[in-house]
C-alpha cells in the first residue's frame, strides 16, 4: 500500500493493517484518493466513503487537539464566507465578510455594511482605524464616542477612476503608507499628505505581502516582485512562481522562505531557489489557500478542502483539525493570530478561533463511534474508554486510532484497575480486560462497579440485582457467591468495618451487616433522609463519602449516622448541583466534583481539612455525562483526562490560569424599550450624561474581549442610586433598566472568567432631570404656593380654633349657668325640702297646739258646766266669765289662723284661687281637715257637734266638686 511519507512517519493509519483483509484495499484506496485528488467534491465523497466503510469496525482516529471555537453566519448575522481578520489594541476583532465588516467583542457581534453593500475582502487594523477593501471601494473606519464605527472612503479622494470591476484584496500598513492591493494595481497611499501613488500592473497580480517591511508582490506569468523606492523590481522570475499561486511568504535568516498553493514550501537564500522536500513530501495532496508563521515560529496552513494543517518551528507536522474533529468548514480562506496567541480562521462558512496554548485538548468524536465515555482508565500503555458503545482502546503515545475490543459492544459502566489487573463493568456482566482482548467472568448481568475486599483475595462487584463476591481462578476469577439477602441493585456501594453501604437514588442509603465470609446480609437497615437525583458514595481515605444535592455527608461510626461535612458541602449549592458523582483519583489519595458551573480536585493539606482546587469549566462547555462523570489521572504533571458526551478532555490543571483582563462598556441606548435595537439613541459613553425624565428607559451593552472556549465571562453589574447590591452573575452582556426615577445614578459592571474577577470595574454616570413641573423653578414656586397655602390654612384654622374656643368658651359659660342653675334649683330643693319640713314641723306643733286648745276648751266647758251648777253663783259668776272669754271662738280662730298662714303661707290663697265661692266657715272647715284632724276633734273647734261638722263636710264636698269616690281630707291635704 501506498501511504506518502507523512503517513508512515506518523503512524496514522496503522489500524488499517488489523482491519479484514477484504477491508484493507478499499480503505487504502480512500486513504490515498483522499489525500492525492485536488477537487473538493471527489475527496469528500470519497473520504465519507471511507469513514462509513470503517464505521463498523468501529475505528476512530484519535489525537487530542487545542479547543475550537465555531461560529456560524447564524450567530454573527453575516454572510458565509470570511476574507480576512485583524485585531485592535482593545482586543476587538474585525472580519471582512461577504456581507460586510463584522466587529466581535467576545460577547457580541456587530454586522457594518460596506458603504457600498459589496464583499469587504480585505480588512487590516492600523493604530485607531480599521481599513477595509471591497469591490471599487476601500477606506477606513473609525469608532465614535458612542461606539459605532464610522466610514471615511479613500478611494473617493482619488484623482483618476478604478479600474471596471476591481477588488481591494490585501492591506498593509509600513510607516505613514498604506498599501491597498488588488488584482490589477496596487495603490500606496500616504497618510500625512493624503496622496496616491499607483503601481500598475498588465498581469494579474495575485497576492502582495510584507515581510521585514518590505513589500512583495507576485505577477501570474512573470514571477516575485519587491517594491523598492516606489518602483517594483522582479526578484523570482522561476516557472514555479510564474505558475504556481504564492500564499505567503515568511522572514527565514537571511533569505526569505516562499510557500505556493500546489508545490509546497521553497528556500530564497542570496540569489538561490530551493525547494523544501520533506515537508513538501508531507503536504503533497494538499491544495493551501491561506498561511501564517506563528509567533513562536510555528506554521499554520489554511487547506482549500482539508481543514488547518499545523507544522512546528521545524516544519513537521503536528496536527489538523479539519471538518471531522473541530471545524464547520475544511475551506480556511485567511488566518490571523492574535494578542493571546488564538489562531482565527476566515472559513467558507463561518468564523473559528483556536486556543493554541489552552491547557485543555480535546478528543472529540464527531462522527459518533466512540460515543459518550462513562468511564475511562489507563493500564499497561493504553487508553481505555468504556462507552455506551462498547470499550475502546488505543496507545497512550502517538495518534493511534480507538479500537473497540470485540465482544464488549454495549454499555461499559466502569472501568478499575485492582491488583494489576483491569477489570470492566458492562452490561453484560465483568470483563476482564488484557490488552485488546475482553475476557468475560461469566455470572449475571449487568455490574455497575467492582471493588477488593481488603485483607482478602476476593471482589465485591455491584450488579442490577444486588452484590456479589468473586473470587481467583485459575485464568482469572469466577463469581464466588451472591450475597443473600440483599436484592436491590447496587451501582454505587462502599465498604465500612463490617459493614456494606448501597446507594439507592430513590430509597436510601442501605446499611448491611455482612456476616465475615461475605455470604449472606445479617441485617439491613436504610436512612430514607439521604436520599436524591445523582447521588453517590466514595471512600476517601478510609472515610465513607455520601453526596446529594443537599451536600456531602461523612459517615461516623461513633453515632451510627451520616453527618454533614461543612466543607465538602460548599463545594456546591443546591442551585449549583448536577451530581453527586465522587471520582477517585490514585485510589483514595483525592477526588474530583463536578457542579454546573465548574469542576473541584479535593486532595489532603497539611490541616485536617481537605484542600479544594476549582477548575472553572461549565457544564455546557465540558459537556459531562451527567451522572456517569468520570476523570482520571493521565501520570504526567497534573493531566487529566475528563470524559464527555463526545469524547473526553485533557486537562492540564498545573497550567490552568487566566490573564489579567479587563472589562468595557460598549455601547449605552436612551429613551427606547427593551426590544428596540441596540443601535437605537446612541450616547457618548466617555462622558456623564444629563437626560429628560421622558428619557429613562436604558440599555446598556459591556464585554470582555477575551477568547476562550472553556470559560465564558460572567458578568456582575450594580446601578448605585438604584439599588446599590451587585447582581447575579450572568452570561447575558447587556441590561435594560426602565422607568428610572429622577436622581443621579453610577452604572457599575465587573467580569469573571474562570473564578477570576476583572482588573477594573467599568462605569458610567448619569442624571435623569425630573419632569418641568419638578424643575428648581416651580420648585419654587411650589415652595411659595405651599407657604401662601399654608399661611391661608393657618389663617382658617386660627379662625376656626378661635370659634371654636368661643364655643367653648360659650360652652362653658353655659355649663357654669346650668351648674350654676343645677346649683340654684338644688338649694331651692333644699331649701324648699327645709321648709317641707319646717311646714311638718310646724303643722305638727300646730296639730298638737290645736289639740290642745281643743281639750284645753273641752276642760273649760265642762269647769263652767260644774260651775254653772254649783250653789254660789255669784262668787262664781267672775270665774265663769274668764270661761267664758277663753272660749271665744272668734279669739281661737284669729289665733289659730295666724299660726297656721305661718305655717302654710299659700294654702289659703291657692284654696280661694281653685275655690273663690268657700265661705269664711268652709276656709275653717278646710284649714283643720289640712291638719287631718277628725270630725270629733274639729267640733268643739267649732263649738258644734260632730254631727254638725259632717254636715259641713259634706257641704264642703259640693263646693269642692268631689264625687264620692274623692277623699275630701287627702283633696285637702295635696294643695
């Protein structure tokens, strides 16, 4: 077979030897038809002719490559295909693309239209502006205060046309000139003078180039030109660069080294032309379109249909990336390095960058044989991934191909390396892996994991169905017994002292007692609280692990209890949780955890807590298999292997370290809605900014031109007179603020990128003036409104409290006259409950004198009676007459009247008023029946009978107008 020397050197297609026989003559064929044919539609036809022939021996070739970054026309919004790139100071990028000059800041990309809607074929950075060529037209850009890049046209200011239909290929910039090149002429313009110089050619120039500030041009048909003092001189009139296209041409000593599309690479030294015939010989087959000698003097070569090609400092090949293992695109039209050392590639469809010195490499298996890697190790020089394919294997050295082992097709859960042996857990059962031969133990299906029985010869390994010990044979090991008992099934299980802990997602963490011949489970007994998605188990230096979402807990034999370790636990939050999986590394000497948005080594520090190395890769850009996550240790310097969805990363975590960066605002909107376009009410972001209070509505745009592809800036923002507490961190690099009151605020934003902050904090400041009728004179005018209204309110409520003081005071006047009345009234009471009963007292010292007047005549007349009848009569008649006058009626009456008006000084007035027809007697009759006195007591009152008196009350009766039912004495009484 045929394989050019590069092949063979390489060692690249080895695998091919150990395919079938009927299989080695047509993928030798594809090999060498791949690699000699010059168009693009029969390699590539033929090249998938040769990858589905190989797919079912499931062959992959295999090399680990720095990260590519693709970006398709879909995310910058352009056309597809890319002409050339060239970078700021500030670390922008530009493009030319078939739709125009495309800007990437390293958060987003910005689209600028040629002036006059061509293809921009050429772009080329210059100090503060960005010179561009197209179709009959080329000039420069320059960014405005607001961010967006304006366009002056130079080729206006020319004095005589362009030519019909002419392009502006190339630009570059030696001292104050400027040297635009297309196929026909080549202008050189001079920046402080603002004049033309127009080299003319009658051949089609192809390309112009710079080295060592000069300028070299190529002729088709007459050969290498140099521009010297304006005028061109012919350097290389040999056939091959009559014939042949330069791609470029590089500084080599003291000659100059000259690379052609088709023939390769070519030594100019003092006069004498000499090919370069080994790597020649390596890239015989290749069509190379675009190339560029690297800063540490390394090549980059941009193929026409088979991706990049790299050469080292010697010109030996390293690697390709190409459309199978990184790229969108095998056609590289152009390829710039920039301030970091990531190569940009110009594709035929879409923008690449590489991370040449990333301390990740990548294995990525596009084409889908391998499949995603659920467990990786390395034993006696080789590599293996266990898939949910099948398990591959290829030489640790070198860029072998993966091979599958026959007969392991099918899942491959683990992969471990117990007493010099590897063992593999498939679907189907263990495996015993030697070399690339599977030897199968036999026994049930399905072993998620194995482990050794310390102190014993003997396995403990995992299965669907619950566990089981294995124990030597004679060629290996045979399943010893199960352990009875114990049904569930088993993925992530640990050994304690005499104890035996299983894992099981969705019930708990199983505590075995085992007897000491591992036979049977005495006892089991599950903690239902530990318990979640994705967790797992792992000894770690002799110390049983449990991780959940909720942390990582230790298991303490003293409390019989898992208990939770407070610093493993803040490896992750519950928000930052993908999985519990524990990876072991050197046995049980350190263990790598995986969250959302980053990876972390835990390994032993001279304190007794575990020291924590984060690693802060993302799990969209580390594309984990979220719960088969495995990594393990390659043996050399810090390497790791990380195992992916696609393949697996190697990571250098020695060389893990980010540079000083900063971040930067971009472009800040006024005025508009968060679905206006950000290129809508621009403002100056170098200065502060007065706005309206209509103009409250702001997006602002930041970034941080730094490329990786494995860390991704985060960003941080605050807006102080807002609110003054930092944000989440997020991706999105833009924030829209709306309806912001009046006030005077500071936008404040920070970057991260892999765990570490930005150097600087951008800002920008701002006033919102409040609405007119807020301004500072109807401020004041308010100020006297208020005072004018307030002193009028005043006014009213003075006069309101005063009347109301007034009726108050009026108030209290009243209250003291009704006290004053109440007083009255009450000393009247009094005074007329005095005369009450002063008038009892009397009218009963009247009744009683009465009374007694009454005897008093009673004993008078019965005296005068005896006397009356006594014999001496006239010594008598003296005596009876003093009788006589102290029984004068009228006398007692007068008496008795005057006694009783002081007694009861209105009564007989009120009687005469009700009743003026009573006669002086009827006022006698009424004035003792007032003092209650009987009939029997008012007759010798009245010197008549008691029978006389009834007669009068009776007539006093009628002219009193009392029926009969009317007590004549009580009538009296109430007067």
């Amino acid at each position: 077979m045929v394989r050019n020397g590069f092949c063979e050197n390489k060692e690249w297609f080895w695998w091919v030897d150990k395919l079938p026989k009927a299989v080695q003559q047509v993928a030798n064929y594809c090999i060498l038809d791949a690699l000699v044919d010059h168009t693009m539609r029969t390699n590539v036809l033929r090249t998938v002719f040769c990858w589905f022939l190989l797919l079912p021996f499931g062959v992959v070739v295999a090399q680990e490559l720095p990260p590519v970054q693709n970006f398709t026309p879909l995310d910058y919004k352009g056309g597809n295909q890319n002409w050339g790139m060239d970078q700021t100071p500030e670390k922008l990028m530009y493009v030319a693309n078939n739709l125009g000059l495309l800007e990437f800041n390293g958060a987003a990309w910005t689209l600028y239209p040629s002036p006059n809607e061509t293809i921009v074929r050429s772009v080329r950075v210059i100090e503060d502006k960005i010179f561009t060529g197209c179709y009959r037209e080329f000039g420069y850009w320059q960014p405005g205060v607001e961010g967006v890049l304006s366009y002056t046209s130079l080729s206006a200011q020319l004095k005589e046309p362009l030519l019909e239909d002419e392009e502006f290929w190339n630009i570059v910039g030696i001292g104050d000139n400027i040297i635009f090149q297309s196929l026909s002429r080549i202008y050189i313009y001079n920046q402080s003078g603002g004049s033309f110089n127009i080299i003319e050619s009658d051949e089609t120039i192809v390309k112009m180039f710079e080295v060592d500030d000069r300028i070299y041009f190529q002729r088709i048909n007459q050969g290498v030109f140099v521009i010297e003092d304006g005028r061109t001189r012919l350097l290389l009139a040999d056939g091959i660069f009559q014939t042949d296209e330069l791609v470029n041409i590089f500084a080599s000593g003291d000659g100059i080294t000259l690379l052609t599309r088709n023939n390769g690479f070519f030594q100019y030294r003092q006069g004498e032309v000499e090919p370069l015939e080994d790597v020649n010989s390596l890239l015989a087959g290749y069509t190379v379109y675009s190339a560029l000698q690297l800063e540490e003097g390394s090549f980059a070569l941009g193929t026409i249909s088979n991706g990049m090609i790299f050469l080292n400092q010697n010109m030996e090949w390293e690697y390709q990336i190409n459309q199978n293992n990184g790229l969108t695109n095998n056609t590289v039209l152009a390829i710039f390095e920039d301030q970091d050392n990531n190569l940009w590639l110009g594709l035929d469809y879409g923008v690449s960058y590489i991370n040449q010195f990333s301390p990740f490499k990548e294995f990525e298996d596009q084409v889908g044989v391998i499949g995603s890697v659920y467990a990786a190790a390395i034993h006696d020089g080789n590599l293996y991934l266990g898939t949910n394919q099948g398990l591959f294997f290829k030489p640790m050295e070198g860029v072998d191909a993966f091979m599958m082992i026959p007969g392991t097709k099918g899942q491959v859960w683990s992969l471990k390396v117990l007493r010099g042996e590897l063992f593999g857990g498939h679907h189907n059962g263990t495996l015993i892996i030697r070399g690339n031969r599977a030897i199968p133990v036999g026994g049930p299906q399905g072993t998620w994991d194995i482990k050794a029985l310390e102190g014993t010869d003997y396995l403990l390994q995992g299965n669907y169905d619950g566990l089981y010990v294995l124990e030597p044979a004679a060629d290996g090991l045979v399943i010893r017994n199960k352990l009875s008992g114990f049904q569930n099934s088993s993925r992530h299980f640990e050994m304690g002292e005499g104890k035996v802990f299983v894992n099981h997602e969705y019930k708990g963490v199983f505590t075995l007692a085992v007897d000491d011949a591992f036979t049977q489970v005495e006892q089991v007994s599950i903690d239902t609280l530990l318990k979640g998605t994705n967790s797992s188990l792992a000894k770690y230096k002799g110390e049983v692990l449990y991780a959940c979402k909720n942390g990582v807990y230790t298991y303490q034999d003293e409390q019989s209890a898992f208990v939770r370790n407070s610093t493993l636990s803040t490896i992750y939050t519950e928000a930052d949780y993908v999985s519990g999986k524990m990876a072991l590394v050197n046995d049980d000497s350190k263990f790598w955890m995986f969250s959302r948005e980053e990876i972390v080594l835990v390994t032993s520090s001279i304190t007794a807590e575990p020291s924590l190395k984060r690693v802060p890769i993302s799990l969209n850009v580390r594309k984990d298999v979220i719960e088969y996550e495995t990594i393990i240790d390659m043996g050399r310097n810090g390497d790791y292997i990380l195992g992916t969805s696609s393949g697996y990363i190697v990571l250098d975590v020695s060389e893990i370290e980010v540079a000083d960066f900063q971040v930067n605002l971009s472009k800040i909107s006024k005025g508009i809605n968060q679905y206006h376009s950000a290129t809508q009410n621009l403002i100056d972001k170098s200065v502060a900014g007065d706005f309206t209070h209509q103009e409250n509505n702001f997006r602002i745009h930041f970034y941080t031109p730094e490329y990786y592809k494995f860390f991704t800036p985060t960003y941080q923002y605050q807006l102080s007179g807002f609110y003054d507490v930092w944000s989440d961190w997020t991706t999105e690099s833009s924030v829209f603020f709306e309806n912001l009151p009046p006030g005077d605020y500071t936008f404040n934003v920070r970057s991260q990128i892999g765990g570490k902050l930005s150097e600087n904090i951008a800002t920008y400041s701002f006033s919102i003036a409040p609405p007119w009728y807020f301004s500072t004179l109807m401020i004041a005018v308010y100020v006297v409104l208020f005072i004018a209204i307030s002193f009028g309110i005043h006014s009213l409520y003075r006069k309101y409290y005063r009347n109301q003081q007034q009726k108050l005071i009026l108030a209290n006047q009243r209250e003291l006259e009704l006290t004053k009345i109440q007083s009255e009234k009450e000393l009247i009471r009094v005074k007329n409950e005095q005369l009450q009963k002063e008038f009892k007292d009397k009218s009963k010292e009247l009744a009683a004198s009465t009374l007694n007047l009454v005897k008093k005549n009673e004993l008078l007349r019965e005296i005068k009676e005896q006397l009356i009848h006594a014999e001496n009569q006239k010594n008598l008649a003296p005596v009876v007459s003093i009788i006589d006058e102290n029984l004068n009626e009228q006398g007692n009456w007068e008496m008795f009247k005057e006694a009783f008006d002081n007694a009861d000084t209105e009564f007989f007035k009120k009687l005469n008023e009700l009743h003026p027809n009573l006669s002086p007697n009827d006022l006698k009759l009424c004035a003792y029946l007032r003092l209650n006195l009987s009939s029997k007591e008012i007759a010798p009152l009245l010197n008549i009978s008691p029978r006389s008196v009834e007669i009068k009350r009776y007539r006093l009766r009628k002219k009193l107008n009392l029926t009969n039912d009317d007590n004549l004495t009580n009538y009296i009484i109430n007067i």
